[in-house]
C-alpha cells in the first residue's frame, strides 16, 4: 500500500527538516564507484529515516542484530554452498555486533562477508564445471535433503564439494528421467518426432532414426545442465560491490518488518512502473542470453511494435543515442543496456540487432510512453442461464503518482463499469485475486462506484490519531448484484475493498478462507532529496511503514485478512504463504468502529450464501482439489531425495500416478463463453497481439471453477431481485384490477 495521504503531507516535512538539518556535513562529498563513503551515508541516512518516519520502529539493539545477522546470512546463500562452517564462525564473532557498526558506520562486517562470498563463488566454479565433466554413477545409494534451512554448513571444502556433487547430480537426475521417458516413447512410438527443445545441441540427421544410448542421452543432459549453470554464475559476475551492498541494507529495513525495504535506482524505477504501468522507450521485454541481450516480446503499441523491424529473437549488439556513436553492449549487464535503450519520450535511438536470420541491421526508433497492458484492468462479458454477466479483473491498484492526469484503477473502473452498463449486464464479478494491492485512493474510488457514501478505511498513525477516508459521491454506479473474488495471495488495497463491500453487506466476497493479512500502509521516501550534492550518484529510495488501516467495522486486515462469506477449497489452502506465517509481522490489533449504514437495498446475500456452500459441499471437483490441497501440503514437507536411478523413477512414477488422480483438476471446463467488450473488439481488428492475449484470458476462464462458481452466486442474487421485481409488478397490476 502505497500513497501520499494527508497524515504523511503533515508529518513529512518535518521529517524532512530534521534530515536536512543532520545530513550538513554529507552536502560534499565527493562520489567515487563503490566508495565506502557513500555506503555509510546510505546506512546512516536509512537508519535515521525509519527512525522517525516507522509506525513502530523496531530497538537497533543484540536482539536486532542477531536477527539481522541470520537472515543476511540466509540471503547472501539460501543454500549453503558457498560458506563453509568455519565462515560462519569467523562472521558470527559480529552476531551481537551489528547494532553498533549500523550506529558507528562500521562496515567491517559486511566487508567481511563480501570479500568471503567472493571468494566462495570463484572457487564454487571450478566444483561445477569439474563435477559436470565426467559421467554420474546414478547406480550409487545416496540421497539428498534439500531442507537447506535445517542442513548444516560443511565444515571443509571436500564435504562442500560432495555437497555441490549431490546438487547437481539432482539436477541432471530429475532431468535425465525426462529424457529417457521421451526417448522410449519415440522408440515406441508413442512420439512420432522428437522435440528439439530437449535437445542441447542439434541433432544429426542422418541419425535421427537412430535411438540414443544411456550414455549419449546422460553426456546432453551434464551439458545443459552446465550451460544453465554458466549462465547463472554469469549472472552473479555481474553484480558489482553496489549491489551486495544493497542486500545488506535492505535486509536491515526488512528487519523493521516484512514490508518496510529499500530501493537502489534500478529497483525504484522498477516499483514505479509496476504502480503506473508505464514507461518512456521502445516497448520491448529483454533477456539476458549469455554475453548477449534478446528481445522477448514487443508490447502493443509501442515504438519497436509499430516500426515492425524488430522481432522476438533478435539481439542488440550497439545502442547509440540520436546521432551520437553507437556504445557495443555484448556482454554488458541487462540493466545497463536497457537504461541505453530507455529515455524521453519524443528522442531518439539507434539499435544494431542481429536478426533471427543472422542479418545485422540498424533500426532507428523514436521513444514514446509504453503503457503495460497487463497491469491495467480488464472485462469480459458472458452469459449463463440466459442473462448476462461482467467480469472484471483488476491485477493491481495502479496510480501515477506524477501526473494526476494519468490513468489510474479508480478512473478505468469507472469507465469500465459503465461500459457494462451499456451491454446490459446483470451482475458484475469483481476478480482482486493475486491482486497485491497498490494506491489507496483508487480502492476508496472503487468501493465508492458501488455505495452510495460513507467510510471505506480507517488509517491510524504512530501517534494514535486516527482518520477515516470516505467516498463522499452519492451516486451509485452500479447497484446491481455484485461479487468480490479474493485468494491467499489479495493483499492491502484488495483486503480494504473486499472488507468495505463484506462490512456494507454490499455483495458476496467468495475465495480462499482468507487473504493475505496486510493491513499495514507504506510511504516511498527517496532519499536523494536529502543531499545536496547530487555527484554522490542516486541513493535510491524507502519504502517504510508509516500507518496501519483498518475495517470500518474496526477490526484490522493484519495478520487476520478478510474471510470469505463463501469459502472455496484451492490447492495452497493448507500451505504457509501470509502475512500471518512472517516471524516479524506487525501485530493484529483494532480500533472503534466508524458510522456507516448497511446498504439499505433489499437484497439475497445470506441465501446466495447458503446455496453456494451447500453446491461447493456437493460438488466433486471442489472435493478433489481438497483432497489435491492436502497432498500439496504434504508433498511440501518432503525434502529428501533419492539419487539412485531406479529408486528415483519409482519415486517419481508415484508422484506421476498419483497426480493422474488430481489431473482432471486442470482439465475442468465451465462451458461458457467469453467475449470482449466492443471497444476491444474493434482495437483487435489491428492489434494481433491484444488479440491473442484475450483468447487466452477468455480460455483461462472457461476453465476455472473459481469464476464458475461466483457467476452461479450472482445468478442467485440475480434470480431473487427478478423475482422481487415480479411480485412488485404483480402487486401493482393487482391493485389496479381492485380499483
């Protein structure tokens, strides 16, 4: 939960005064790359940031660090391949003093660990690529267990070379079987053709009738295997001291809570596209392949889609900025090469690609505003028992910030609804699952569509002053019958909209047993204002906790999140993934209610309740994603592995069998269809790509149960306001008879 809210506007600036007052003595320093300098600037200014601007800053104290210095341990090797045991204790001599470097500025622990770390990884490169050059005996009894948490760290480099043996042995292992079933499924024709996609090098064609050996099918297998490994050490060789340095700071935010953290420059540039959607460029997504950087996909409308030059495949070998000499950018990191690419609307720039063909060519493209269509809101019309029913899937509460002018969830909601109006819908599905949440003021414009006026949200500061944020439009928008679809993972702005819709007794919320449990608001703090000598290069930005906001009921979302009215069983029901399941959660808590009145419409919700629970009790499909739902969760908690062949196919041939049972999970089909809006069916005559992006939405919702069932609560809702309209014509005409 992002937003710049009256609270923050007040208490901001005198935040901001105390900072320019303490950081004087910062104002000149000068930059160098990696200078330690810097660093302790950045630590010094963060500290003092979440400080004074934290809803409930944690002590910087032992307990502190000892909680600092285990999770940043676990970040820099999650799997314990890099640090061997006598590492940790050489580090651990710091566990309690931490507290006092982040307070002196001290930086010999991370130095420390840093220059350790390095040292780990160049010589981790030379255990894989010898390990991967010579055959696996997968006739050996040995397992694995791959709960790296409970595992301890090796105490010499021949037991952490045994480790890393074991790994990778997995890897080509769970791979291998892969191959070797596709292999016999050609040799008896199960499979007509092979699938070159497994291959790792093209095969031979004279030989392609020719079946494989063991031997030559393990030999492609190490390879690939080597070749993702190369690629993710060259991954990490791109990351410079800056970069290490980052997780280190942000690992101290974090300790504050879950969602406190900090943003170095790429990372903000990042979050503010995710929040706006949008970006100044060419519209293309890049990858890094080895040395080299591809375009993924083209995004509609932009530049590089218009031009039709480009094309997914191609790869930039120089980038020059209008008329300036073109910059080579093979093997320079993605990030770099895409800051190249990137810059104001309405400049240009010149990119020599090598096309898929082998051709080199220069392709000059004028930058323009990329909107991303997968952050904004969708619909889709469909029917069912012979009415008319929209679905609207809102994926985040997005806002720019800098140009109120933008588009943002609260105005496309808006616009949206109304173009439902206009089909003549009778009922709405509101899908905030997988929804993280976003703006404040947009979920309190879209809660408002659906009231007539009064509080969305509460939102109380450290101080303990509490404010209510209202929707003060009498009109309605939609006053028809209407339903929220939550999952484990709708968080924040998600679990203040369907919690205002649940406390106005609006519509049915209907999902997983919960939400995700955030109730908590953050602030985005860049931290460059601070200083005014701008050589020191960007110091990024923090995004810390300034607020919790709760129901109007006056209960909290954190930890708790919002129950559905109608609770539908999916497969990570019994798998920790909340805000509940986080060891430094913020706590749960509540406060008074503020005044609102229930919607004052007559309405069917408890019986469009009660019929959906009792359809899901009935219904097999649910049962067996239950039943899916608790071997997840016990497949979960399986770390060992067997590297024995045989015994790995065994296992393997189990887990195969036994998920033929829940396969029809995946196969289920609605029988409905989907369809676009007008307005888009008219962009798709132009736009392909817009095109096939709704066939496959409108695909995914023929096959999903979830959206099935919310479509039959709205048919209640629906059935029973037809029916009171009825008895009300009935009435009326009956009176009139009498008279």
């Amino acid at each position: 939960m992002n937003t710049f809210l009256n609270f923050m506007k007040r208490n901001y600036k005198i935040l901001a005064l105390v900072l320019v007052a303490s950081l004087t003595l910062w104002s000149f320093i000068p930059k160098q790359k990696g200078d330690p300098e810097k660093d302790k600037l950045l630590l010094e200014l963060l500290t003092f940031v979440i400080e004074k601007g934290h809803y409930s800053p944690a002590e910087i104290d032992d307990n502190f660090s000892k909680s600092l210095f285990k999770e940043y341990i676990k970040s820099l090797d999650p799997t314990k391949r890099f640090f061997l045991q006598s590492d940790i204790e050489e580090f651990s001599k710091y566990e309690t003093d931490l507290d006092d470097q982040i307070k002196n500025k001290d930086l010999t622990f991370f130095d420390l660990t840093y220059s350790r770390l390095k040292q780990r990884i160049e010589e981790s490169k030379t255990y894989y690529k010898s390990i991967l050059s010579q055959p696996f005996d997968f006739n050996v009894e040995e397992e694995i267990n791959s709960e790296y948490e409970k595992v301890p760290y090796d105490s010499s480099i021949s037991n952490l070379k045994e480790k890393w043996r074991k790994q990778l042995k997995l890897s080509v292992l769970s791979s291998l079987t892969d191959r070797l079933k596709l292999e016999e499924d050609i040799k008896n024709g199960v499979i007509k053709a092979k699938i070159d996609s497994l291959s790792v090098n093209k095969p031979d064609k004279s030989n392609d009738n020719k079946p494989k050996t063991f031997e030559q099918i393990e030999k492609e297998t190490r390879e690939s295997t080597l070749k993702s490994m190369n690629e993710y050490f060259n991954l990490i060789d791109e990351m410079e001291r800056e970069d290490w340095f980052s997780i280190f700071v942000n690992t101290i935010a974090e300790r504050f809570d879950p969602h406190t953290s900090y943003f170095a420059a790429e990372d903000k540039e990042r979050f503010d596209v995710s929040m706006s959607g949008k970006f100044f460029g060419i519209g293309a997504r890049l990858q890094k392949k080895n040395d080299f950087t591809e375009i993924t996909e083209l995004i509609s409308g932009g530049p590089a889609w218009r031009g039709k030059e480009l094309e997914v495949g191609d790869i930039f070998l120089k980038v020059a900025q209008g008329d300036k000499d073109p910059v080579d950018v093979v093997g320079m990191k993605i990030d770099d090469v895409v800051k190249k690419i990137k810059g104001p609307k309405g400049t240009e720039v010149r990119l020599t690609v090598k096309k898929t063909d082998g051709t080199i060519k220069v392709v000059t493209l004028i930058r323009d505003e990329i909107e991303i269509e997968e952050t904004y809101l969708k619909s889709s019309i469909v029917e069912k028992n012979g009415l008319k029913y929209g679905v609207i899937y809102l994926p985040k509460f997005y806002i720019d910030f800098e140009n109120a002018d933008s588009r943002d969830a609260g105005k496309d909601m808006a616009v949206e609804v109304e173009r439902l109006k206009k089909e003549g819908v009778n009922g709405i599905v509101l899908d905030v699952r997988d929804d993280g949440g976003g703006s404040l003021k947009t979920v309190v414009d879209i809660a408002g569509l659906f009231i007539e006026q009064g509080p969305i949200v509460q939102i109380k500061s450290a101080a303990g002053k509490k404010e209510v944020l209202y929707d003060r439009d009498k009109k309605v928008q939609w006053d028809g019958p209407l339903v929220i679809m939550i999952n484990n993972f709708s968080a924040s702005a998600s679990e203040i909209l369907a919690a205002a819709i649940q406390d106005y007794k609006r519509g049915v919320i209907i999902g997983s047993k919960q939400s995700y449990g955030k109730g908590t608001v953050q602030n985005i703090i860049d931290l460059n204002q601070f200083i005014r000598n701008s050589s020191l290069g960007d110091l990024g930005a923090l995004k810390t906790t300034t607020q919790k906001f709760y129901r109007i009921n006056g209960g909290s979302t954190q930890l708790e999140g919002v129950s559905s009215d109608v609770v539908m069983p999916d497969k990570y029901s019994y798998i920790k993934m909340g805000e509940r399941d986080i060891d430094n959660a913020m706590p749960w808590d509540k406060i008074d209610a503020a005044d609102y009145s229930v919607w004052n419409k007559p309405n069917s919700i408890s019986s469009a309740i009660e019929n959906s629970k009792k359809r899901i009790e009935s219904n097999n499909q649910f049962k067996l994603i239950e039943e899916n739902a608790k071997w997840i969760n016990q497949r979960s908690e399986d770390y060992v592995y067997n590297l024995q062949i045989d015994k790995f196919k065994a296992e393997q041939k189990l887990l195969e069998e036994t998920s033929k049972k829940y396969k029809s999970v995946l196969d289920y089909k609605n029988q409905l269809t989907f369809n676009s809006l007008p307005y888009e069916n008219e962009m798709m005559k132009t736009d392909t790509a817009l095109k096939e992006k709704r066939q496959r939405w409108h695909e995914s919702l023929a096959k999903d149960i979830y959206v099935d069932e919310a479509l039959n609560v709205l048919n209640d809702l629906q059935q029973k306001e037809l029916a009171k309209k009825t008895n009300v014509a009935l009435k009326k005409k009956d009176k009139l008879v009498k008279s």
